[in-house]
C-alpha cells in the first residue's frame, strides 16, 4: 500500500474492496477441522501497521490489476500495446528487439513480466533453481452464504482459515474468503489422478469445516506445488521481473507483494540508468537485492511452515496423548504470529547499501522504528506526513545538528548530477529514528545513516549509485 500510495492509486485501491472497511486481515490455524477443539487466531497483519505509511489493504487481484492498468493509461509516457505477443527477442550493446505478431519493436531495455513460463527469460538462456514438492493442488472458487454464517459464527470476523490435517505431511487445506458474505476460494493437495471430472470437492470441503453446508461451485482448477526462482533477474539489457523471475504456492500474497517490490526496486534503477546519473553497477544490484529476498520468502516462510507442521503432525497425535498435544498446540499458538512480526524484506547484503557490516539480504528481520541501513524508512513519531514529502528522488533527511554533513552531501550530489533534496525533521522526529542523518533512496529504502563525525560523503553517493564496485 506504500507503493500504491507512491503511485498516486491508493484511494482507488481502498474503494474498490470487496471486503467491509476494516475488516480484518487475519486468520485462524485449526487442527484436523475447523470445528475442531484446536483452533486459535493466526497471521494477523495488521500488528505490525505501526512500521508502514500505510496500513494493509485486501483487494481481488483482478481489481488491483484493472486499477493498474487504468493508472498506466493515464501516464503520457506510456503507451499500452494490447494483443500483441512476444516471439522472439535479440539484443546487442545498443538496443533489444522484440519479434512480435504484429510487428518489431526496438528499446534500451526490455523488463520480461510474463508470468512462470516466462518466452522473455528462456529466450535470453537464463536458468531456473526449482524444488518440486511433488504435489498436485485443486483451485475451488465458490458461494456460500451458509459457510459464511457457520464460520462467523464460531469465529467472529476472520478472512483466511488454515487447516492442518493430520493426513497430508504439513500441506494445507487453505480456504479464504473473497467477500464478506458468500464468495470463497480454497487450496489443498488432491491425489494425482484427481481431474474435474472426478474429483469429490464437496466432501473435501466438508471434512476441512468438520460440517456441511450448500454451496455453488465457480471454478475448479489444479497446480502443481513447487518453487522457482531465476538464477539471475538480468541478462545484458533484458530483465525480468514479478513471476518471469520467481515463482511458488500461492499462500499469503507473497507472490503479488513481491512483484510490486520488483518493479519498485527495478523502476528507479532503470530511470537513473536512462538519465545518466546510475553507475555502471547499479543494475546488477536488482538481482543482488531481489533475488535473495525471494529465496528467503521460499524457504524461510512458504517451505518453512510446511516443514514445522509436516513435523508438528508427526510428533503428536491427540489420540495418541491428549495432555502432550494440547501443550505442544499451546506453544503453537503463542508463536501464531511469528510469520508477521518476522516478515522484514530487507538489502542488508546490497552492493549499494551501506552498512551494516556482514549484513545479508533476506525477508527475515525485526520490524523497527529506528533507521537502518538497507530496510525500508519507518514512519517518524510525528506519523505518515513525512512519506508525502519523499517523492521519487534521493532524500536526506537530516536533524538540526547535521548542517555540515548535509552541506558536503549537497556538494557532491550537484557534483554527480544527483537528484536531491533535503528534508529537515525536528529533534523529535529524528531522534526516534536513532540517528541524525539519513540518506533514503528513490524507493524509500535507507541506503546509509550517520549520527555525526566525519562523513566521506563522495564515498558515501557513489556507492548507493553504483557508482563503484
């Protein structure tokens, strides 16, 4: 909702919701059924609202994506091509050309977002590290205003609801609303000659809630569970991007959100690239933040979760010992949140961050209030009024006893033709961010902070530009 806000579309987003303003984002774990005995609170991310300029949003994504559309008619720089599909893609030191239908087109650069069987990326021969979990999954969408009221019922207001059966190895029965009311969708593993034809849905959907109830069934479908990702993002002038890049099970929306940080990332790179001021590595630092990031989104959340209740499910058994498993269920209910509160996709390891010493980029960290190098700014103690103030270029965001430092920094950036200014906060302000000076790149990440001494401030420019290295 940050970028959504950058983009100038955030009000557009929060109107368009299907569900009820306010209404939580947050979920329920249950164990064996949903009218099991075991069930707790679970993934509630609105807890960690306090670290964004935004709070979350929950939005279809084919209204988020006409939303889009509509915002990239509107911009005079861009022209939308429908219908046209790529063929065939050649690059050299000056341009790609894309082979179309309809046509050639000819560009500086080319950024491949055409999905996990991406023609962009195999046709620049970059590769794929993949994990197969072997699994075949059914896709239901589906109505029912009687679920609705079951689960409202029992539960209160919930939006997702995760079921852990003891019969499939960690893999979920994940059912999720689309509105308050009677729309529905639902993830679980089937059996491999499972087929539209064949399939008893209904049943399954029975045994998850532990009850039955009317529905009216939209769609079925079936994917295959496994990740991907590219092994680079980038081959000379062609990029890729969103699923081209990575791929994996669609729990969370860790897939739509990552490739919103994608393009956020790539989009100012690519800008200062084509107006002269990026460094000759600024580019190569796309695959250097991004990629681990999504590889630690894959192991350390998405394959994470299936391997602790894959061994939750084979260390206790209610039937088996019912003290021993309400205490183990205790301590998993305590830890409900933990995928939230540790969610912190940051570039800690970048090429063009600098500090903290040995820092590694990953999706795993501790949401904070303080400034740190390589995440993103937090808002002040003032509140969000600061992120309007950002805009699309380099700030500094400076104390009242930063005047000398931020005078060398304004040197050299007119020095580079760097774009810059500076935003001057109140003691208050930036003493809740824990340092005095802050510089925070076009993408409202923290590329370097200091809190006074001497500053080499040409090192300090040149490195988050790409400049060097």
């Amino acid at each position: 909702m940050e970028h959504f806000r950058f983009w100038g579309i955030e009000q557009e987003i929060r109107t368009s919701r299907v569900m009820p303003a306010g209404y939580p984002a947050g979920g329920i774990n249950a164990y064996d059924n949903l009218m099991s005995d075991f069930a707790h609170p679970w993934f509630r991310r609105g807890e960690v609202d306090q670290y964004y300029f935004a709070s979350n949003e929950r939005l279809p994504q084919y209204l988020t994506e006409q939303i889009l559309r509509d915002r990239a008619d509107r911009l005079p720089t861009v022209e939308v091509i429908y219908g046209s599909e790529a063929e065939a893609i050649d690059q050299d030191d000056e341009a790609v050309r894309i082979e179309t239908g309809s046509g050639e087109i000819s560009a500086d650069y080319v950024v491949g977002c055409d999905g996990s069987h991406s023609v962009v990326r195999e046709a620049v021969g970059i590769s794929e590290t993949r994990r197969d979990h072997d699994r075949k999954m059914v896709l239901l969408v589906f109505r029912s205003q009687q679920l609705h009221r079951v689960l409202e019922d029992r539960f209160g207001e919930a939006s997702f609801f995760n079921v852990l059966h003891p019969g499939l190895e960690g893999y979920w029965r994940f059912l999720g609303r689309v509105d308050v009311g009677q729309g529905w969708f639902f993830h679980a593993p089937v059996p491999v000659e499972a087929t539209v034809e064949r399939l008893d849905y209904t049943t399954i959907l029975h045994e998850t809630v532990g009850d039955r109830f009317e529905l009216e069934l939209d769609y079925i479908g079936f994917w295959d569970l496994r990740v991907a990702f590219a092994d680079t993002y980038g081959q000379g002038r062609v990029l890729i991007a969103g699923d081209a890049a990575h791929s994996h099970p669609p729990y969370g929306g860790y897939g739509i959100n990552t490739g919103f940080e994608d393009a956020r990332n790539l989009g100012w790179k690519l800008a200062a690239i084509l107006q002269g001021w990026g460094g000759s590595s600024l580019l190569g630092s796309y695959t250097d933040e991004r990629r681990p990031v999504f590889a630690s989104t894959a192991a350390d959340f998405i394959e994470a979760f299936i391997e602790n209740d894959r061994e939750f499910i084979q260390k206790y058994d209610p039937r088996d010992d019912l003290a021993k498993f309400s205490d183990a269920w205790e301590r998993r209910r305590r830890g409900s949140n933990l995928g939230v509160s540790v969610f912190d996709p940051h570039y800690e390891g970048s090429p063009i961050v600098l500090g903290p010493e040995g820092g590694i980029s990953s999706a795993v960290g501790t949401h904070s209030l303080e400034a740190r190098a390589g995440h993103r700014l937090p808002p002040p103690a003032s509140g969000p009024g600061l992120f309007e103030s950002l805009g699309q270029d380099w700030t500094i965001v400076a104390g009242p006893r930063s005047a000398d430092m931020v005078s060398e920094l304004d040197i050299v950036a007119r020095r580079l033709d760097l774009p810059v200014k500076v935003l001057q906060l109140e003691e208050d302000d930036i003493s809740g961010y824990g340092t005095e000076l802050m510089l925070v790149r076009p993408d409202h990440y923290v590329s370097w902070v200091a809190d006074g001494g001497d500053i080499d401030a040409s090192s300090v420019l040149e490195m988050s530009t790409g400049r060097v290295g």
